[in-house]
C-alpha cells in the first residue's frame, strides 16, 4: 500500500470518529462543521466519507492534521459534554411522523399524495422525529435543512438536495454541479427517479416560492416521499405569504399534516420511569408528571421536562425525591428557562 492510501485510510477513520461523534450528539452537518471547524467543508467532510471517492485533487496529508484535530477536539468535548438525551420511539411524536410516513410510502407512484408536514413547536420533539426516521429507514432516507437563502433563489435549496444525494455523473465522480438551477433541478429529479426516497427538509418555513415550487415538481414527477419539518406559526406565515404556490400543495392536492404535541403526563412518567428516578412515592411521582405536563408548554416543552428530570435523578441518588425536591428543581429550571426565552425573543421577533 503506498504511503498516500495509508493517509486516506487513516483520515477515514479519523472521520468515522467524528461521525460516530455527530450522530451521538444528532448534530446535523453544518452544525458540526460550525462547532468544529478543523473538520472543514460539508462538501469536503462528505467526501472523505464517501468510500468510493479516491480524494484527487485534496491534500491528504492537509486534511489528516485537521482531522486528528477534529478528534483531540472531540475527547475534550466528552470530557465536559453530557451524552446525548435518549429518543424514545413509542413516544406520540415519533410514532404518528412514522405512520404518516409509512402511509405515503404505500401510495402508487402516480399519486400526489407524498407530502407529509410536520408541524412542532419548539422543542416538541422535530429533531428526534428526525433521527427516528432515519433510524427506521436508514437505507432511503436523505435529510437536507433550509436556511434564510431558500427564499428568494432555487439555487441554494437545489444545491443542498443536490449534495444530500451524493450526485455523481457517470464515469466522472470529481465533475462539479451544473451552474444553473435548472441544471441542478434536472439532475435531482433523474437521481430520484432511480429508487422511492423520503427526502427530508428540516427548518422548511425557509422554503419560499423557490422551495416550494421545488417540492412540487419532485412530487410531480418521481415517487419521492417528501417530509416537511416545521414550526408551525412559521409555516402559516409561509403559506399565507406565497398562496398559490402553497395551495397547489396543501389545498388542491392530498398532503398529511402532524402536530406533534407537547409533553403528555403519561409519556413524562415513562421518562422519568426510564431515566431512573427515585421518588419517595407513587403520589409525589404521579404528581409530578401533572406538573411538568402544566409547566412544559411555556418552559420549553421536552427541553424543560429533561432538565427537571436530570436534577431529579442526581437528587435521587442522594435519597427519594420529595414533593419539595420536585418544587425546587422545577422553580430552578423554570428561572433558566425564563432567562433564555426572554434573550431569543428579541432575535425571533428581528
């Protein structure tokens, strides 16, 4: 083996790590270049990836020193990070995405009826909706998340579903985009027409009319099953600010929409079962799932009710969590998560 395949062989497994490293933490991948900058480029991380990619025209040596950085970077992160919150798939929110989904994928590939929208408030549970379904289709579903540049020009959306599907022409692997978005629009359409795929857009209130007339001729002219994650007053203002784009998706045609809900109690006490807390008796536990099922819709839904429940179980540790324990964590997290709210609202409002 020459010294230059021994480098590729070691930088992909340097990227492995910090794969197995993205996926712990569910971090898509422009916020794992974002927090980790040595990894470079989506588009170079992407390529180091891709096993069928011999790299020419990369410095191998270059990106190896950026890639044990990456790793040095990673074992300082898990000396201080938490490991990432468990997702739990007989939870309301992961379930109904699923059977939407699988509802659509029953669909001949003649009917429109491959939309599927769903709709979560802030922490509702959109990122583990997300995981799930790659969990459970790993080998055809690709994900792409929408940023403020959809909305007034095709071309970065279609470079993003152009990139999630790993485009190669044939017999030329290291040949660029098309320039034009219809060049790009073309070759998407071709690459899924090949096999039935769910394509799904996180942060889809960023669409705009470009985006959306995107979906609909990937509905139109393959058998894609297309998921829609959004937040839903966002999605109203997008509906009602591009109507006739909109309607031809939402109104004239057959699309499934899913509200994911806020944390039910029934579903509290299974975390709390789960995640091993202790309480002094079935009443305090029983009433605590009713008041963090009260608290969540305005401390943060699933985000607030996990803080809660780590300080319960480091309480418990120490002896049964008591009503009074419970009061204290709740009123702890609650004041947190009213500073936070209180600093993002300024910037959601801008």
């Amino acid at each position: 083996m020459h010294t230059n395949d021994t480098n590729i062989t070691k930088l992909r497994q340097l990227a492995g790590e910090v794969r197995n490293y993205q996926l712990e933490r569910g971090w898509s991948d422009a916020k794992l270049c974002k927090e980790i900058a040595s990894v470079g480029s989506s588009k170079t991380y992407k390529r180091i990836l891709d096993a069928a990619d011999e790299l020419d025209e990369m410095s191998v040596e270059t990106q190896l020193k950026n890639y044990l950085s990456a790793v040095e970077i990673i074992a300082s992160f898990r000396q201080k990070d938490r490991p990432a919150e468990p997702e739990y798939a007989d939870f309301t929110n992961c379930q109904r995405a699923e059977i939407a989904v699988r509802r659509a994928m029953q669909e001949d590939e003649e009917c429109v009826a491959r939309l599927v929208i769903i709709e979560g408030h802030t922490s509702t549970g959109k990122d583990a909706v997300r995981r799930h379904l790659l969990n459970k289709f790993p080998n055809n579903t690709v994900t792409v998340e929408a940023n403020d540049l959809w909305k007034n020009s095709p071309t970065p959306g279609h470079t993003a579903v152009y990139e999630a599907l790993k485009i190669t022409k044939q017999g030329d692997a290291n040949a660029k985009p098309p320039r034009h978005p219809s060049g790009l629009l073309a070759e998407i359409i071709a690459a899924l027409k090949e096999r039935k795929l769910i394509l799904i857009i996180n942060e889809a209130h960023h669409l705009g009319i470009p985006g959306l007339n995107m979906v609909k001729t990937i509905l139109n002219t393959t058998p894609t099953i297309v998921v829609l994650e959004c937040i839903p007053v966002l999605l109203t203002r997008l509906l009602g600010s591009n109507y006739e784009e909109a309607i031809q998706l939402t109104g004239n045609r057959l699309c499934e929409r899913v509200l994911l809900p806020t944390p039910p109690s029934e579903e509290i006490l299974m975390m709390l079962d789960r995640r091993g807390v202790k309480f002094e008796n079935v009443e305090v536990r029983n009433a605590t799932a009713k008041l963090l099922e009260s608290d969540a819709p305005t401390y943060g839904n699933w985000r607030y009710v996990i803080q809660v429940t780590r300080k319960l179980y480091e309480a418990g540790k120490r002896a049964p969590v008591t009503q009074k324990v419970v009061s204290a964590a709740s009123a702890d997290v609650k004041s947190m998560r009213t500073r936070i709210i209180s600093l993002a609202k300024p910037k959601q409002e801008a």
